[in-house]
C-alpha cells in the first residue's frame, strides 16, 4: 500500500483521506468477517499490520465506491461517509452496523481551487497525521473482539450523507444523475431535511467511539453504530461470508 501524499492542498487532503478509508473498508471487512478471513493477505499500512482483501472483484468493487466518494469529497459536499453493514436478505436487509467518518469538518473551498496550497503550517503534518491513522487503526483492528457476531451472509455498502444545501457554497445537490455511481439510501437510514424527520435507524441504539483525528486541515471523527435490527437477528460465533451489493 503506497504511502499518503503531504497536505499541501485540498486534492492532496481528499487524496490522504480516501486512502485512509480505503484501508479501513478492508479492516472492517476483515474484522467483521464479511468474507472469509483467510481471503485477506496481511500489509503494512502508517507502519503498523494491516489486512487487504485479496479478491479481485472486492478490490475493485471498494476502488470504485471510494472513487466515487472522492469525487463528492472534492465538491465539499459530503458531510458524512459510512461503511453499512446489513443482515441478510432472508433475516430481513436490515442495517446492523455503520462505520461513520465524520468529514463535516473538512475546508469549504470555492471551485476550482482544489489545487491551491493552503497556508503553512507549525509542526510535521505528515508525520503527525500518520500516528494519528496508525492509532486510528490500532482501535479498528479490535473491534471485532468488542461488537457480537454477525450473522453469515451479511452484506455490505458504501453512502454518503450530504451537507444542508448552501448554493453560495456550490454544488450540495445529490449525486442521482444518469448515469450515476450513488442511488438513494432508503428513508430509514435518511438525515431530516425540511420537516421530514430522521430515519429511524439512524443512530443506532448503541454508540461506540473510535477516534478523532486532527491533523492539520484534516479533522474528522470516527464512530460505530449498532442498528436497532441487530437486537433481534440471532448471531453466530463463526465467520460469515457475503457479497458486495
């Protein structure tokens, strides 16, 4: 796994961050066994053991999802990204957990600035930001031995909740166009907008910190939502194994 480009420039902060979430999707597939375990190989990623899934169409199918983030992350649009883990089909589709990333903190930039150095700063970024993954990762890498087990055959996917829509801010509209790489989530898993309300399993009935990051302009937090289905799906204590939906 290549090493993070410096955070010189907002493309540079989107391009550190998305590398990041790209090892984490393959850490909390691996840690919550979504497909078999010994289908991962073991890397190195901010000097500390990491897992990578060796699957072909995996690894191309979290290379396009987390592509298609960038691609939103780059128009300051994005106000959250979540790794979903749903039950599967025959105990109902419903969402068990969700792996937030909290980017709402990230600059607003104007169009077509993306490349424009920001201003400098005191102290080693580069350096700083990679204890701060590396020890982000240390926690992810253990929350296999802190959430129950799922059930076999769960899947998972990639959403994105947007900003408020601020059209002085540019584009916040959502991405629904043809032909289009994000579809709507259903309303349950849907932020309120206007007097509709938020979804119901939003939240989750169980909250588990794992860390904010601060890193020069690269500032987001981390969490775990336990969804309210989990409560009345029965689990195994072995591995389960799913496809990517």
């Amino acid at each position: 796994m290549a090493s993070s480009a410096p955070l010189t420039t907002y493309a540079s902060l989107i391009s550190t961050f998305t590398d990041f979430l790209t090892v984490a999707i393959h850490t909390i597939l691996y840690e919550r066994a979504i497909y078999p375990q010994t289908s991962f190989l073991s890397a190195r990623k901010y000097n500390y053991p990491v897992r990578q899934s060796r699957h072909p169409k995996v690894c191309q199918w979290i290379n396009d999802a987390v592509s298609a983030v960038e691609a939103e992350l780059l128009t300051c649009s994005v106000d959250r990204v979540a790794v979903v883990i749903y039950a599967p089909e025959s105990l109902g589709n419903e969402p068990l957990e969700r792996f937030m990333f909290d980017v709402s903190r990230f600059p607003v930039i104007p169009a077509g600035e993306t490349t424009t150095p920001f201003e400098q700063t005191s102290g080693n970024v580069a350096v700083d930001i990679e204890e701060q993954f590396r020890a982000t990762m240390s926690k992810l890498s253990v929350c296999g031995t802190s959430l129950k087990h799922l059930p076999a055959n769960c899947t998972f996917t990639v959403t994105i909740e947007l900003k408020d829509d601020e059209p002085d801010k540019g584009r916040l509209n959502a991405p629904i166009g043809h032909p289009q790489p994000w579809v709507p989530v259903p309303p349950n898993l849907q932020r309120s907008k206007g007097a509709r309300k938020d979804g119901a399993d939003l939240g989750g009935v169980k909250t588990t910190p794992v860390r904010a990051v601060e890193a020069g302009e690269c500032v987001f937090e981390m969490w775990i939502e336990e969804g309210k289905a989990k409560q009345n799906v029965a689990t195994r204590a072995e591995p389960s194994s799913g496809e990517v939906v």
